[in-house]
C-alpha cells in the first residue's frame, strides 16, 4: 500500500472526526519545546481569562467549572463544523493571537449569556451544545490518562495534569481561533 493512499485516508477520517485532528494538535502540543516563562504567550493570557473569569489559577480547575465547559464546548462545536480551516501548529509559546489581544474585556461573560440564551430558543444548538460539552469532557479523560511523555529539551516528563492543562489549552486556542476566523470571514463577505 503506497503511503500516499494512507496519508489520504487519515486525511478523511480527520475530516469525520473532530477528535482525531485535536488529538493530532495536542500531541503536537506535547512534542513542543517547554515554555518560555512570558507574559504575552497565549498560555498566560488564557490563564489571566480563567483567573479574571473563575477566580481559579489553572485549567484544570476552571474545567470544574460548567460554564467554562460550555465556552470550550461552543469552541470545540465550532472546530468540527469548520474541520477544513487551516490552524497554525499549536505551541507551548505561542503568541496571543492579535484577534484576542483586542477583546473586550467582557467578551467571554456576554458570549456565555448569547450562548445560553440561543441555547433556550433553539433545540438542536442546546443539543449539539451538550453532545459537544459530553465530546470535551471525554476527550479530556481520556487523552489526561494517556501516559506522561517528556518534551524535546524537557528534563522531565510532563505529568497527568500537565496533559490536561496542554489539552484544554489546545481547544480552546483552536475553538477561539475557528469562531474568529469565521467571523471575520463573514464581516468581509459582508
């Protein structure tokens, strides 16, 4: 069988499904060099969000949350209906995407609201909301109980909640990367 012929059919599975293509992008993720102690990578700013949001320090902890849940639900329904737009690779220092640096400071509290508000006037959004919330969370356990590797240049081994917090970082970098690309996409058209 010529690799190509593989290659092409990984390509179509990806294309079906949603899981494959973050499982890709958080292996990716992993296999980045450490991270550089900065405050202006996409890591930190998220983790700001999360603080400013929740009032909890990390990931994991703002994943205990439902309403963080459903921000990375609404992000990660978003990636599997725009599966063919093209990501940039997803480091452990990536920059803060301009698009973010220049929201409005309440931009996440109002999108919650506009979520949940569409939520309760249209069935099928609420129920592919929940299906994606339920894809999320089986997602996290299930990569979070992958095991641990170590990173190119890592002394050691990242540990369980290192992968939990790569993975949510992960999805909601590329959920919030899918729903401004789109948008803008739309506001040119227009």
């Amino acid at each position: 069988m010529d690799i190509n012929t593989i290659e092409h059919a990984r390509l179509l599975i990806a294309l079906a499904d949603p899981d494959a293509g973050l499982t890709e992008k958080y292996q990716s993720f992993l296999k980045s060099p450490p991270r550089k102690a900065t405050d202006d990578d996409f890591y930190a700013w998220s983790l700001t969000q999360i603080k400013n949001l929740y009032g909890v320090d990390s990931f994991r902890d703002a994943f205990q949350n439902h309403d963080f849940r459903t921000l990375l639900a609404f992000g990660y329904m978003g990636y599997a209906q725009h599966l063919d737009l093209s990501l940039p690779r997803v480091t452990r220092s990536m920059p803060v995407p301009k698009i973010a640096s220049g929201i409005e400071p309440d931009f996440f509290p109002v999108l919650l609201k506009e979520i949940r508000a569409y939520a309760a006037s249209s069935a099928t959004f609420a129920q592919n909301l929940e299906a994606s919330t339920q894809s999320v969370s089986n997602l996290v356990a299930r990569l979070s109980a992958t095991p641990p590797e170590a990173a190119p240049g890592a002394a050691v081994a990242h540990t369980a909640a290192d992968n939990v917090e790569g993975l949510i970082n992960v999805v909601a970098f590329v959920g919030f990367l899918i729903w401004a690309t789109v948008s803008l996409g739309d506001k040119k058209k227009n």
